[in-house]
C-alpha cells in the first residue's frame, strides 16, 4: 500500500495472524514511513514414518 498526505494523517488496520506482532519493524525516511510485518515461523511436525 501506497499512500502520501499532508498535515496530519492517521490509519488504522487489522493485522493477519499470521504476522509475528514481537518483531514489526518500522523506519521513517524523507516523509516515507516503511513497516515490516515478518511472518511467524511455522513450526512443523516431526514426520513419523512407521515400517514394519
């Protein structure tokens, strides 16, 4: 998403879960303002193959 205003600016949004809400990174540059949302990291389960 893209967006330039100006004076004062405000927005609100619903993050996915799949967002790793501990580790958003955010950086403001030249009137830009870039936020990170990583992924979490899935875990997933050991595969257990049974041989007879």
């Amino acid at each position: 998403m893209v967006e330039r205003s100006f004076g004062k600016f405000e927005r609100a949004f619903s993050l996915p879960d799949y967002v790793d809400i501990q580790n958003i990174k955010a950086k403001y540059n030249d009137g830009v303002l870039t936020i990170e949302l990583p992924k979490k990291k899935e875990e997933k389960p050991a595969l257990e193959i049974k041989v007879e």
